[in-house]
C-alpha cells in the first residue's frame, strides 16, 4: 500500500492506495484548499499565515496516515514551494508535521509523474497522446505514447496566479479575459511545435480544474457537453454576462472555486489555440497517482532513477568501465566503513557512475563541471534534493574538503565521501583492490591499512596518501595511514 501527498499552489492533497492486479486502487482521499500561491507576498516569501495553514494540514494529513499499513510514502512540492523565497524555512516544520521528507520536485518531474498517473489509468500502450495539467502555479505539457514520455514542458502559468493577475477584484469582463488568454499564449507560443496535432491522436485534461471545467460545461449544457474551442469560449461568455464573480450560478462550479476556475479557463483557451487542440478528454488521474506509480516501480527494482543515470552517462559519453570501477570500489569501501544506514549508498552509486561527466566540458576541474551538470541537470526520477546530495558528493570527489565541509557532520555522507574519494584515487593509480586485504575505518578519525607493495608498485599513492591526509585534517579530521607488509 503506497501514499501520495501533493503539496499543490491551490491544493494539498494526499492519496492512499493499494496495487489490485495491473491498476492502483484509491482507497482515501483527503483534500485542503490552502491556496499556497496567494499566500505569496510582493517579495516572494509565503507569509506567516500560509505557512501555519500548510502545517496544519499536513498535520491533519499525517492522522490520516497513521490508520494505514504503508509500505511508502512519499510527499512532493510543486511550483509555488520550487519559487518561494523562504521555502527553507517552511519546508523543516513541514516534514515533522507529515512525518516524512518534502520532496520539492522540478516542472519537467512533476510533468512525468503526471504522465505516469495518466497512463496507468488509460492502460492504452499504442496510444500517442498530449496530457494537459493546469496546477495552481504551472501547466505542463506532456507528450507521450503508451507508458513512453516523449517530451515535457512545465510553464509558469497557473490558475492562481492567473485569477491573481488578471480577475483579482472579482470583476469579470471581456477585456480581462482577452489579456489573461493572450498571456497564457505568450507563455506558451515558442514550444508548440513538438506538441502538434502530427504527434498526437488523443488529447487529456487531469488536472482537478480541468475536471471541473469539463463538468460545468456538461451540466450546463455547453455545445455538445465536451471540452472543445467552443464549449470553452461558451462558458467564458457565460462568466463575463455575471460580471463578478459572486453573481456565478453554475452546476458545477463551486462558488469557492470560481475565481481559480477563471484563471485555469484563460489558460485551457490559450493553449487550446496555441496548440491546435479540437477536444480535450478528462481524466480522473495525475500527479499522486502517478507518485504511487513511481513508489511500485521503485518497489518492484524498476527504479527510472536507473535509466535516468543510464541515459545520461551515453549523453555524456563516460567511460563505462571506469565509472563501473569507481562505484564498485566506492560501495565496497563504503561497506567496510559499516554506515549506519543505507540511504547513501544508491547515491553513492550513482554518483561515482556520474562523476567524469564533466570531462566533457574540460579535464581542468572536471569534478566542479561534474557537480554544476549534475545539479542543474533534467534527470528523470530525481529530486532536486537527491541531485544536491549526488552534486556535493561529485564535488568533494578531490580536492580539499572545506567547499563540502558543512555536510561533513552527517557521518554516514562523510563516510560515502570517503569512499568515494578513495576509490577514484585507487582508479587513478590503477591499483586493483583486494578488500580482504585492506582496513578502512571512520568514526572519530579515519585509519586506513594498506599494502607496502602497492606503495612500492604506484609510487604516486604515496603522494596522494599525503594530500588525502592534508585535506581531512582541514576539517578537523585525522587521517592515520598504516603500510603493512
């Protein structure tokens, strides 16, 4: 059993549920309208009250939890956590209020998550498709064919930010409505291309406005019932003959939703003109079903973080056999160090898999390359904060230690970092290791045995022995070498 939080700009959400037979079953829903995107202030910081609401929440969210058997759970952040200026400060007492890390995840993520979501509900594999998803702060824009993502876009426009902008007082007329389409267009305009109607057969709406707007254009008799141009341009004709948005008598619409329903609609248009688009299908799947998704991967060995590091060392064109090299010595160093958990040593992996990537900007500082590619790189299945953690440990792969020294105090990533470094030295040396023959230990200092005949046989060991004993001692940390015979 697998749950899903969604730390949405107009919504948290969480999902619980179970796998039955080939689809995830939902078995709790919970849902809380904290607005998060209004609760931005003119600099950018979420204020005070914003963050006391999105803690309660998740506090109410984690006695929800508490009533199920889970074998994961995993919480996401999106487009309004990814922009706040004080993230930082908010994102510590989130995670003691739901119990588990807050993961703030990337546009292009969120979009493959939702693809995912989308895709394991249609069960379509021939299908080629374009999946909207009109968030409270973004858009993306997802092409793929069956479980296969072809291409993502994730667009800084959303329902809140959108009603904020353009119907803030409440009225709502034409001209309002025109500039808010032609934003939205403009947003959009320069990567229509990739997603045009030669690319796709089907097109899906699965976001919880546009489920909304397709369920007022129903119940309201709107053209033919579908989300069409002119369904779409029907109800926004239907809104301005209101004028304001406390006159709206819709089936279908909530009044506490109607504002943010004004924002998605202007969005839905322009990029239903920008890209061609004839009929729009909803669907009741997205974001948290496609985290559940990702979760029973995970379980089942198929992790994508897996092809993600695959894609990426072609991409880059790292040499296989000494990446191989280095993340089989660094993980058995790692072992020898006797951690006190596990939950580096994937990181650890992929990281001494990933860590020349640089070479290809310049053999002058490859590791600093390595550190900024793989940081700021789109790596499906990663967060921004597990790409933070696999960048500093590709910095601190040489050199000295005081640029990482802040992590340091995080004894089992010191250990990782150990390992790590130890095992591109002995690489560069090209010095087979034999494990039983080695000590390696780490606790208040590290100490270190090794043969007298690879001394002897690498000359250059001895140098970078010296240096390795240098750098730790820059923070702090004594390093004790012993040769043995």
């Amino acid at each position: 059993m697998f749950a899903a939080v969604d730390l949405g700009s107009n919504s948290f959400r969480l999902h619980v549920g179970r796998l039955d037979g080939d689809v995830i079953r939902v078995v709790k829903s919970a849902r809380d309208p904290i607005r998060l995107a209004a609760g931005l202030d003119k600099n950018g910081n979420l204020t005070p009250q914003a963050i006391i609401s999105g803690i309660e929440s998740l506090a109410r969210f984690r006695t929800i939890l508490r009533d199920y058997q889970l074998d994961a759970v995993r919480v996401v952040a999106t487009n309004t956590l990814r922009v706040a200026k004080n993230a930082h400060e908010f994102l510590p007492d989130a995670e003691r209020a739901i119990g588990y890390p807050v993961e703030i995840i990337s546009g292009e993520e969120e979009g493959r998550l939702i693809y995912m979501g989308v895709a394991g509900a249609l069960a379509l594999p021939d299908e080629d498709r374009l999946v909207i998803d009109i968030g409270g702060g973004s858009t993306e824009v997802i092409l793929g064919r069956g479980g296969e993502i072809k291409r993502v876009e994730s667009f800084s426009i959303g329902t809140v930010n959108q009603s904020l902008a353009f119907f803030a007082d409440g009225q709502i007329t034409a001209a309002a409505f025109e500039r808010a389409v032609l934003s939205a267009r403009s947003h959009v305009e320069d990567a229509v291309v990739p997603f045009g109607a030669q690319h796709r057969s089907k097109v899906y709406g699965s976001s919880g406005t546009m489920r909304a707007i397709a369920d007022t254009i129903a119940k309201n008799g709107m053209g033919d019932g579908r989300v069409t141009p002119v369904s779409v341009e029907a109800l926004k004709q239907r809104l301005i003959d209101f004028g304001h948005v406390s006159k709206i008598e819709l089936a279908g619409m909530k009044p506490d939703r109607a504002v943010v329903i004004m924002g998605g609609l202007a969005v839905l248009i322009g990029l239903m003109q920008e890209l061609n688009i004839a009929v729009i299908t909803p669907v009741e799947a997205g974001l948290r079903m496609g985290v559940m998704w990702d979760l029973q991967l995970r379980a089942t060995q198929r992790d994508r973080r897996e092809q993600s590091v695959d894609d990426f060392s072609r991409r880059f064109h790292i040499d296989e056999l000494r990446a191989r090299q280095v993340a089989e010595t660094a993980l058995g160093f790692f072992q020898m160090l006797k951690p006190g958990n596990e939950v580096y040593a994937k990181y650890l992996n992929w990281s001494a898999l990933l860590h020349e990537t640089g070479l290809i900007v310049s053999h002058s500082s490859y590791h600093k390359h390595s550190s900024y590619l793989i940081a700021n790189a789109d790596l499906p299945g990663f967060t921004t904060r597990e790409q933070r953690v696999m960048s500093t440990l590709i910095l601190g792969q040489k050199g000295n230690l005081r640029k990482v020294g802040e992590v340091l105090s995080d004894i089992d990533f010191a250990k990782a970092l150990l390992a790590l470094r130890l095992a591109v030295m002995f690489m560069h040396s090209h010095i087979t290791l034999d494990f039983d023959e080695i000590r390696l230990k780490m606790k208040n200092r590290i100490d270190l045995e090794i043969k007298r005949d690879w001394v002897r046989d690498h000359p250059t060991v001895s140098y970078w022995m010296q240096k390795e004993q240098e750098w730790w001692s820059g923070v702090g940390v004594d390093f004790s070498i012993r040769i043995n015979a």
